[in-house]
C-alpha cells in the first residue's frame, strides 16, 4: 500500500513538471526562450513533436510559421553549367585533413577531403522502419569517416529517422523522389561535381548524379554568398557541405546548444556560408542540424552531438570511403 502510495506520488510529481514546463516555455513570460526552443525543432525539420510537447496549445499555424523553408527565398537558383560539369575524373588521393574553424558563438570541426569521388550517399540498412547513427553507417559502408545526411521523417514521432524524405540516390540507386517537380538537393555527380539547388529526379539523371540527398538551403553558389542576413533560422548545432575549384570537398560540423558552455549558442546559415568561404567553396549548401549533427572519423566521433542521448539515429549519411 506504502509502495502505490509513493508511485501514484511519482507519477503525479512528474506529471506536475511537464506540465508546469510546458507552460512555462510556451506560454511564459521569455518569448526570446519560447523562440530559441520552438527553433531547436523547427530547424531540424523536426517541428511536428513541438504540439504534443506543448500539450497541444501551439497551433500548426505558429510551428508553420517557424518551420524553416528549404527553397524559401527568391536567390535560389541550381548551380550553373561550369559546376555541373566540372570533372575531377583525373583526381586521386586518399588526403583527408581535419581542422577547427572558431566562431563568435560556436567551434566547427572542418574535414577536407581532396577527391569528391570518395564521397557517397549512405542510407540506413532498416529503410521504412528506423534509421541508424552516422558511426553505424560508416562502419556498414566500409567507410572511413562521414557526417550526417539529409531530410527525414521519424516513424511514430519516437526519433527513429527511418523515413529519407525527398530525393535520396545512393551509388546511382535511387532510394527516394519522384520523377517530376523539384526537391533541394544537394548531390554528386560521377565525376565528382558538387551540385546544390532546385532540382527535379529527372534532371538529375540527365546531368549524371548518382549520389543525392533532399536539404538546404544554399549557402553558396558560384562563390557567391546566398544567405540573406543571418537566414533566418537561429542559431543551432549545423552540418554542412561545400565543394572548392580544385574539387576538394569540406565537411563542417559545428556545436551549439550551449552544451560547451555560455557562448555557445551554435551557428546561423550565414556563419555556415562564411565558413565555407573562408574554405574556398564555390558552392555549398546547409544538411540536416541540431541534434541530428555529428561528424565520425577513424571509428570516432569528432564532434559532441547536442542530443542528451548522444548519437541519433539518422536516415542518410554523406561518407567518405
């Protein structure tokens, strides 16, 4: 009797903490903390769970309003005919180098891997059910290093990341897409060209792309800085991809959260576009972020990824061979 006593206590004390949580961050008098929490979700593409976290007082009409759009701004154009048919055909070298990159308000871990012929499209083995982490993936595809990958949808709302959403090609397979109508890409073509944008399935078979992930937005193109302002999705943990002249391809993953203390807070689209010109990118675009960030090499991981629960499982990865 003791003992249901103290469960039924439990269950009511904690019951009293969600609730009162909820309340609080929602509907509290922090709108600057309502904001930054509704973006951890909204710019993860994630935004579907914030509804139930706020016992269904957010409407869908506020969580779409903050639901970053990929393709939501009028400079975004497909990378031009130079890019899509560059050819690093001739390239071969297994240099991969680390480096970290310092921000006002978060650390980058930067990998530059000199020839883009060894960078693939991962997808997880449990496909329509439940993803894996990017350090699983890696190890599957006999690879040696990779970060992850793009648009997903979690099967149940339970975090699973078995759903790849948009176009997914992995080695010239195509996972997901329809054959019309455009999707933000980000994808290789087999010889190497890192190609960003709009883009329908169809095209992208024509230009000979056979490595292919759905996220966005573009960070740069022709060499060009493509953000507006900060871009417009907080500050948060991000992953990118960019691609330099001579081929090399950069990998960046930054941190944020403030899980390395106060003044990390994580970075904007338009720290991920400086970033990448600070690298050299001609061309560049942002993959999925916030908890979903992480970067493994040799076995390791080299970032910390923000979820409490360490890696996340993922759909898709963007490894290196």
């Amino acid at each position: 009797m003791i003992a249901l006593r103290f469960v039924k206590r439990c269950i009511f004390f904690l019951v009293y903490i969600y609730v009162s949580c909820s309340l609080l961050i929602f509907h509290g008098p922090f709108p600057a903390f309502r904001h930054y929490f509704i973006d951890i979700f909204t710019t993860s593409m994630h935004g579907y769970l914030l509804r139930p976290l706020s016992l269904y007082t957010l409407s869908e009409a506020e969580i779409r309003k903050d639901t970053p759009q990929l393709m939501a701004t009028a400079k975004v154009t497909g990378s031009s005919q130079h890019q899509i048919h560059q050819d690093f055909s001739d390239v071969s070298s297994s240099q991969i180098t680390l480096e970290k990159y310092t921000g006002t308000m978060f650390t980058a871990n930067v990998m530059l891997i000199r020839d883009p012929k060894r960078v693939e499209v991962a997808v997880t083995k449990y496909n329509g059910n439940v993803g894996q982490t990017v350090s699983d993936m890696v190890k599957e595809y006999h690879a040696i290093a990779g970060v992850n990958g793009g648009a997903f949808r979690d099967t149940g709302w339970q975090g699973t990341g078995g759903l790849p959403q948009g176009i997914t090609i992995s080695n010239g397979q195509v996972i997901t897409g329809q054959p019309s109508g455009n999707e933000p890409v980000i994808a290789l073509t087999k010889k190497g060209a890192l190609i960003v944008g709009p883009y329908s399935l169809t095209q992208l078979e024509q230009m000979g792309v056979d490595q292919a992930v759905t996220f966005g937005p573009v960070l740069v193109q022709d060499g060009k800085d493509m953000i507006q302002g900060d871009g417009g999705w907080g500050y948060a943990p991000r992953t990118a991809i960019g691609q330099t002249a001579d081929g090399t391809i950069i990998l960046a993953v930054t941190d944020g959260r403030y899980i390395h203390g106060p003044n990390n807070m994580g970075a904007s689209l338009q720290d991920m576009a400086q970033l990448m010109l600070h690298y050299g990118a001609v061309v560049a675009a942002n993959l999925d972020g916030g908890s979903s960030t992480t970067m493994v090499y040799k076995g390791k991981l080299v970032n910390q990824p923000s979820d409490v629960l360490g890696e996340r499982e993922v759909a898709t990865s963007v490894i290196v061979k």
